[in-house]
C-alpha cells in the first residue's frame, strides 16, 4: 500500500530522480527560468522551494545541507548571493509554473517553472494592476466633461454647415450635366 506517500516517482528509480531534480534544481536557479513537463515542474517546486528558504539564512551549516542537495558551487553561489536577497522578504512561493500546451512529439503536458522575483514582464504587470477601478473610474469621470464641452462646441456649428454642404453636391452635379450638354 501507499499510504502517505505523495510525491511523484515520475517513473525513475531513486538515484536517478535525485540526480535529475538536482540537475533541474541548478539549471532553474543558474537560468531562472526553465522549461520541462508539468509533473517534473511540480515535482521540482517541490524541490527546490525548501532550499531557497534554507538559503533565506546565510550560514556555513545552510550552505552545506543546499550543497549536498546541489553538487553545484556556481549554483550555491548564485543562491546565496542573488536569489537569496531578492526573496529574502517573501515567506514562500518562491516559484511560478505557466501551463504551456501539449508536446507535439508525445502530447505530454508541457510547462516552465521560473523564480517569481526574476521575471521582469510580470512584474511590470503587477505594478500596473495595483490600481483600482474606483480610480479608473474617476479618472474617466474627471476627463469626461472636459472632452464633452469639447465636442458640444464644434456640434453645435455643425448642422448650420451640414445644409450648405448638402447643397453644394447638388449644385456640382447639376452643372456637371450642363457642362456635358454644352460640350455635346
């Protein structure tokens, strides 16, 4: 039975699902954003969530338990060191998964997994959605009856030119046939 055991094998023995979320866990801190299937990049979250809080306290002790999970001292480095200090306020999440489409080759569910302080694009869209809508509003409210007068005035002298504009189609298309009688 399996009783309490909810992680993912995804389908490897022990050791080789080690090395390869180690693998994975190095490749997302060096690049911050990597692209995989959906059930590696839940099994990776799972992962390597724990050592970026692990790498929130900088000691010799928190570096040495994150290297034996990484085996990488350009990884820890960058761990300590950049990523460590951007989520260093942040009590966890440290970690986004974007839904992708289907493979082509075998129409497994594909995703990237990237560090949520390092993306630039959503972070921009994230300062722009701090608004309301109540300011929105009200600021639509307050251009509004400036842009109304605006276009009252120029309404307002539009239907006494409306007729003379209609009459001079007219008299251009009556002295066009003039003309043509002439010419014949």
């Amino acid at each position: 039975m399996r009783h309490n055991k909810k992680f993912n094998h995804l389908s490897r023995t022990a050791p080789h699902r080690a090395a390869m979320l180690s693998n994975m866990a190095t490749s997302l801190i060096l690049h911050k954003r990597i692209t995989t299937t959906l059930q590696k990049a839940k099994a990776l979250r799972v992962y390597v969530e724990p050592l970026i809080t692990k790498a929130k306290d900088d000691t010799t002790a928190s570096r040495r338990v994150v290297f034996s999970y990484l085996q990488n001292k350009y990884a820890i480095t960058e761990l300590f060191g950049a990523v460590a200090t951007k989520v260093g306020n942040r009590p966890g999440g440290y970690t986004r998964i974007i839904k992708l489409g289907k493979r082509a080759s075998d129409d497994a569910d594909m995703a990237f997994i990237e560090l949520v302080d390092f993306d630039e694009n959503m972070a921009k869209t994230a300062k722009k959605s701090t608004r309301t809508r109540r300011s929105k509003k009200s600021a639509t409210k307050a251009e509004a009856p400036v842009a109304e007068t605006a276009k009252e005035a120029p309404v307002e002298e539009a239907p006494v030119e409306a007729p003379a504009v209609e009459v001079a189609p007219e008299n251009v298309s009556s002295e066009a046939p003039a003309e043509e009688k002439a010419a014949e």
